[in-house]
C-alpha cells in the first residue's frame, strides 16, 4: 500500500463521511418521527389512519431502499415533482426506516402487562396520559435495542446513494478506483471510514442501552 | 459496565487491525510479484503449469483449451455495446467480439461490465478481454495492456437546445456537468476543470435518465455517445463536439497476457486487409451516425490517420 496515496484520498472520504452522516442522521431522525407516530397510531386504532400505516410499512419493508430511490429520483420528476438528490436521500431513508421504527416500537408497546394501562385508567388518568406517561416510556426504553440495530442498519444502508449520484463514501471509493485503479488502497480506506462512523455509535449505544434499562418499572 | 465497553472498544480496535493488515498483506504480494519475476518463477516449482493462473488471467492456450472466452462488453450503451429486443447482446463493439470468437474458434461468454469496472474486471481474471469502449489512456495503460486501437474517440458535451451549452465556460458556479464514474470525461474535467460540479453517476443509463429529468445543465462523455444521444433525442445538441484530446479505444487484455495480446493484434492486422471495421460501422452504426462520421470513427488494420 502507498502511503501517498492514502494520504491523498483521506480528504475526499472526510467529505463522503460527512455528506454520509448528514444524510444518515436526518434520514434516522426522520424515521424516529414517523415510527413514533405510527406507532401510536396503531395503539390507539385510529380507523383510517391504521389502515395507511399498515398499506405504507407493507411497502417500504418489503422493497429494497434501491427501489424506493430509483422511484423518487428518476421517476418523480417525469411526472413533474423536482427535489435534490440530497432530499431525496433524506427522504428514502426516512420512509425506509419509518417502516422499520413503527414495528420495534410497537413491540415494545406490546410489551407492557395491559394491567398498567388498566390501573392507570382507574387512577383517573386519561388515555393520553396514561400512553404518554405510563406506557410510551417504558415501550422506549424496551424497543432500545432494536432501534439501535436500526439506526446502524439505516447508516450501513446509505451505501447505495451512489445510484442517484450522492458522494456517498461507497460512491466515492468505486470513482477513485474507476479513475485510478488504486483497487487496494481504496477499499482499505472505504472499510476504515465506515468502521469510523459506525463503531462509535455501537460504543454509544450499549451505554445508552444501560442507561435506559433504568425506565423499566417493576422487574 | 466499564468492563463490557473496555471489551467492545478493544474488540473494535482488533478487527480493525486484522482489516489493515489484511489489506498490507495484500498490497505486498502484489507488489513482490510486480518486481521480482525471479522469486515467483522459483516459488512456481510445484506447480510449475500453473504460473499463468497465479497471476490472474488465462492465456491463449488455456482460453483454447476451455473452449469459452470470457469478454467484458457494455450492456447499456447503444449503439456500442448493449442488449437488443431479443435479449442478444449486439454493436460495433460486440460485432468484433463475434468475430474474435469465430477466429479463435470458442463460444463468448459476455460479462456485463459499468465503466468503473472494467479494470477491475482485468485485474482479477473476471474476463479475458474488455471490449467495451475502452479509451486508451496513458493511467490505464499502467494497469492493463491495450492491443492496437479499432476506434478514434474524443470527448463531447450535449445539451438542451434551449440553453445549448458551446464553451466550458458558459458552466455556471451553481449548474452541475453529468458525468458516468470511471470515463475518460471524468478524469478530464476532473484535471483540467477542478472548479466545475460533476455530478456522478455509475451506470450509462442512470445518466441518460438524469439528464432527460434535467438534473443537470450539460452530459459529458465520449463524443460518439453525445452525438448518438442527440440524433435519437429531439430537442438536444452537442453543443461542444471536440474536446481534450483525439483518443483511441482498443481492446484491453490483463497486464502482463502476452500470448492472447499478440494474437489480437495480429487479428486486428490481418483484419484491416478485409475492412471489417468499415463493414462493422457499417452493420451497427450505420443507422446512428449516417456515412458522415465513417471514416472520422473506424481505425482500420490498427492504424490510425
């Protein structure tokens, strides 16, 4: 391996990791929104919004982000709605991982004993408090390990943004190796980067997951 | 706790070691195999018939003797290379690789390739040959072996007739240039114009269909391809037909394939006496180009003008 070579190319996956982490997160933070509003829709079986939220985790889990891409990408702006690659990105991932989000959480929700929600009702809690300040809490602090496999599986997802031309870092490592053939150096940096932006998280994570395990009540 | 994150840190640090030091492992082979053709002919005493396969390609004896020839072509680029209404691969490019199959005297196996990876295809024995419009550059020359040249290419940029595109200059600060990863355009503007926003796409026909949604203000690549490009879309011109230099394409062999590398340059020689390039411009580009660009395109006998 050439260590010039290296030295070169860090800059460039520096841009693709950030490019990467800024889509990653506004796609998980997106994601995090529509999961924790599917999944209360689903609590509460509000008609027809139950229905939408079935028909849109059906899709999203059961297509490949590539697919989801391609069709707001390419497919969209044939019949007039434009938005950035970037947005776009955003937006894939987002209801990707919305779909996702909606079943962890709703696992957890399923978790806690019916008896709760009962004793909560009978203190004279409404059906808002008690899924606000009795259940919600205790569902998150159970979906925790799921939703963290999701926000790694998310971040490890957006390796196919290279289909609508983001400078993702999987982008970036097969353009160099197309330009320059440095096959070696460039896959070694690509492992690296993205062992960078992941590790991290999973360190975070399981102090996270400890400190969560804390809002469980009653164990 | 502190324990648990101690072993998940160092258990962190050790795969990555184990990943770098794979990767040095790699890179020091390949390297001692370059430079020292003494030491692996002495390490290839046990397997003495086995050298060629070592070094990752098969020559013309064991291309021969299988019976099949692995050939790289474009599935995605008409009128070049790509896939016809029947499933069939078909172009200028394929038309020769029938010819080659014919005269060796094998079956092809046509492997799909993108333009960034056709090296890679090389490189690790994928294909015997790439036949998919490949420009002969001085950095790609380093990594495989080119035989004599059957195409003249230069570069091109097409865009909309309503905001026709003639100078780089004419590029705004804020307007983005579609360029396909791996080309010959890339690398160009890459060089030469640092300051215009490429926007990247792997494969020919992603390009095409960002550049149709108007994702960007001008394609660059090779000028056969814009050309083509415009004559079957309406409302499109290449507004800069030349740019950079007058390149070659040729068929490109795994660095270091000698036999099968001769062999096609004497094929591509003993073809010149018959014109088969002017009769394969003739059978696939014919209805693209008309005769105008006939002889601006075809390299006959592997001589160039």
């Amino acid at each position: 391996m050439d260590i010039d070579i290296l030295k070169s190319y860090i800059p460039l996956y520096k841009d693709a990791l950030f490019l990467t982490m800024k889509i990653g997160w506004q796609g998980i933070l997106l994601s995090l929104v529509l999961g924790l509003a599917g999944a209360a829709i689903l609590h509460f079986r509000i008609p027809v919004l139950k229905a939408i939220t079935g028909i849109y985790i059906e899709i999203f889990r059961n297509t490949p982000l590539l697919v989801q891409l391609f069709f707001i990408y390419f497919a969209l702006p044939k019949v007039g709605i434009r938005i950035t690659a970037e947005t776009c990105g955003v937006l894939g991932l987002g209801l990707l991982g919305g779909a996702y989000m909606i079943e962890t959480i709703r696992s957890g929700l399923e978790s806690i004993p019916v008896i709760q929600t009962e004793s909560a009702l009978s203190l004279g809690m409404t059906k808002e408090q008690t899924f606000i300040h009795v259940i919600l809490p205790q569902a998150i602090s159970m979906s925790v390990p799921g939703l963290l496999a999701n926000v790694i599986f998310l971040l490890k997802e957006t390796s196919v943004f290279s289909t609508i031309s983001l400078m993702d870092l999987m982008f970036t490592a097969k353009d160099l190796i197309g330009m320059y053939a440095k096959t070696i150096e460039c896959l070694f940096l690509l492992v690296v980067f993205y062992l960078i932006m992941l590790l991290p998280v999973s360190i975070l994570g399981s102090i996270v997951e400890r400190r969560m395990r804390y809002g469980q009540f009653g164990d | 706790m502190r324990n648990k994150l101690l072993r998940r840190l160092s258990s962190g640090l050790l795969i990555t070691a184990v990943v770098a030091a794979s990767f040095t492992a790699c890179g020091s082979k390949e390297d001692a195999g370059a430079t020292t053709e003494t030491a692996s002919a002495e390490s290839n005493e046990d397997s003495t018939s086995d050298a060629s396969s070592s070094a990752g390609f098969r020559t013309l004896d064991e291309i021969k003797e299988s019976g099949t020839i692995n050939i790289g072509v474009f599935s995605d680029k008409s009128p070049f290379g790509y896939v016809d209404e029947n499933g069939e691969y078909a172009g200028y490019d394929v038309y020769f690789a029938e010819r080659i199959g014919k005269d060796l005297g094998v079956e092809i196996n046509y492997v799909s390739t993108e333009a960034a990876n056709r090296i890679e295809y090389l490189q690790t024995g994928k294909v015997d040959i790439i036949l998919a419009n490949f420009t002969v550059t001085e950095e790609r020359a380093e990594e495989v072996d080119f035989a004599l040249p059957y195409m003249n290419v230069a570069l091109g940029v097409v865009s909309p007739s309503d905001a026709v595109i003639e100078s780089l200059d004419d590029i705004g600060a804020d307007d983005q240039v579609i360029v396909i990863s791996g080309t010959t355009a890339e690398t160009y503007l890459t060089k030469n114009y640092p300051d215009i926003k490429l926007q990247k796409y792997d494969a020919y026909a992603e390009a095409k269909t960002a550049f149709e949604n108007g994702n960007g203000v001008a394609w660059a690549n090779d000028n056969t391809e814009v050309i083509a490009f415009s004559l079957e879309n309406e409302g499109y011109t290449v507004g800069i037909p030349s740019l950079g230099d007058n390149d070659t394409i040729a068929p490109a062999v795994t660095k270091g394939n000698e036999t099968l590398l001769t062999w096609l340059n004497d094929e591509i020689t003993s073809l010149g006496d018959e014109q088969f390039f002017h009769a394969d411009y003739e059978a696939t580009l014919l209805d693209t180009y008309g005769a105008d660009y006939e002889d601006t395109l075809v390299v006959e006998g592997g001589k160039v003008q």
